[in-house]
C-alpha cells in the first residue's frame, strides 16, 4: 500500500481544474508498473513520487500519460509538489522547492498563497514554416485571417503556439485532424479581471482531444508573449471553458525567471494498492 492523493490543480473550486494523481512512496516500483497504473487512472498525467538522485533536489518526480512517459509537465508539478507538502514533505530551503525530473531541476516557490513552477527553457522557438502553419490551421479548422502570430513554443511536449485575432475565433475551434501538439491564444478585453484566454489540442491515437488546464503550454507561451511585448507581467490566464472548466494560470516574473502558479487542491486522498 502506497500513499496516494489526486490533486486538482489552477482552480481554487473543487472539480473545476485539471486533477492530476500522486502515487507517494513509489521507490521500487517499475517503469512498466508505474505506465500500467497511469492507463488505469486514464487521466491526463499520473506521477511517481521518488527519492531524489540529483544534487539539490529535494524530491524525484516521473510523469506519465496513459500512454507516455513525458520529462516535465506544468500541472503535474505543481500538484506533485502540493501532494509532496501535504504529505509530509520537508524542502531544504522552504522558499524555493527543487523537483527533479527527466527535463532536469525545476524550481518551485509560493507566490501569493499558491505554488509556482519557473517555465522550462524552450527547445524550440521561432518562426512556424508556411507548410506546418497549413497543416495546423487546416487541423484546427481555421484560416490565416484568423491567425495574428504563430511560433514554435517547444519546452518538451511540442508546442505550436497560435495566436488568434479575438476569444470568439478561438472558442468556435473544433479540431478533428490535428497531427501535431498545439495551443491557441487570444487576448482577452480583460473581462473577469483576465489577460489572456488558452485552449489546448494534442492527438491521441489519431482522436484530436483537448486538455482541460495546461502549465507547460502557459509556461511557454508567456515566454513567448512577454518577450515579444505583447502582454507584461504579471497577468492572469483563463483555460478550459469548452470542457466546462474555471482554469486560472498567474503568471509573473522575478529574478530573471517567469513563474506559473496556480491553486492546487487534494480531492481524493488514501493508499493505492501497489
């Protein structure tokens, strides 16, 4: 038996996030174990919490979708790092939480009351070649007069970045096609104290599905649109309306570092048979 919490995570109103679960105590286990538990959870991510192997960290973390292992994710950091506190979980510096990742060392701290991850660098930015862009607006079932700006906002899972010229352009999205991993932004007329409005597109098995609250793809995209000067820092991000969700990303920036927080809330805690 193995500890086990399930975390929703950028929302402070209990099953309107993106949950994530938490397997504590997962020393021991495989990695054909952990993929196997990831597919019965069947939710976006499942992590395995893990003494750390690296100078500096304060705990290991493995990040799984039903059918990948991926090396970071933004929401399942922070609800990782949420669980890890809860549980009992000591940092060696309570200002600044290392978690330790296939992507390498990823600092935490709290910011207002919430968790906060610093973004990832990129591994890919820059320009979107004409033939990609066609593929993904075709897949997203729009045209380039909808398109303001697009670019490569890679910090692992792939990133396509799309920026749409108003939030009604992006929410009457319907993608089926999609080939590739894609988000799409619009500005907002800061309606609801908001900057920013996100939704997120990855294909699975050849089924395009849209995930509910994203941390790297906001993580990526404020590096992209705080650096292009289109938005400052800070401001508050809005995504997962078309699933019936009330996802709030804060982004901010400090000490040469962009920050993603988030609320981060337990709502299923116990053992899991492992």
């Amino acid at each position: 038996m193995r500890r086990f919490q399930q975390v929703d995570v950028f929302t402070s109103t209990p099953y309107l996030g993106n949950p994530v679960a938490v397997v504590l105590d997962a020393d021991g286990l495989s990695t054909e174990e952990m993929a196997a538990v990831a597919s019965w959870t069947n939710l976006s991510e499942t992590t395995f919490v893990l003494p750390p192997t690296a100078a500096g960290a304060d705990y290991r973390v493995r990040i799984f979708t039903p059918v990948e292992e991926l090396p970071f994710a933004g929401h399942p950091t922070l609800g990782t790092c949420h669980a890890w506190l809860r549980s009992g979980g000591t940092p060696a510096d309570e200002e600044r939480i290392v978690q330790e990742c296939a992507a390498g060392l990823v600092p935490l701290r709290p910011i207002g009351g919430r968790l906060a991850f610093a973004a990832p660098a990129l591994v890919q930015e820059g320009p979107v070649d004409d033939a990609t862009l066609d593929e993904v607006l075709a897949g997203l079932g729009t045209s380039r007069e909808a398109v303001v700006d697009a670019t490569w906002a890679d910090n692992g899972p792939g990133w396509i970045a799309v920026r749409l010229t108003s939030v009604d352009a992006l929410r009457a999205l319907a993608p089926a096609t999609l080939q590739r991993t894609v988000g799409v932004v619009a500005l907002t007329a800061g309606d609801d104290h908001v900057d920013l409005e996100l939704r997120a597109f990855f294909p699975v098995d050849g089924v395009t599905r849209e995930d509910p609250v994203t941390g790297s793809l906001n993580a990526s995209v404020a590096q992209w649109l705080l650096g292009t000067g289109v938005l400052a820092a800070p401001y508050v991000a809005r995504q997962g309306g078309a699933l019936g969700r009330a996802g709030r990303i804060h982004v901010s920036q400090s000490d040469g570092e962009i920050w993603i927080a988030g609320d981060t809330l337990t709502l299923v805690e116990g053992t899991i048979d492992l």
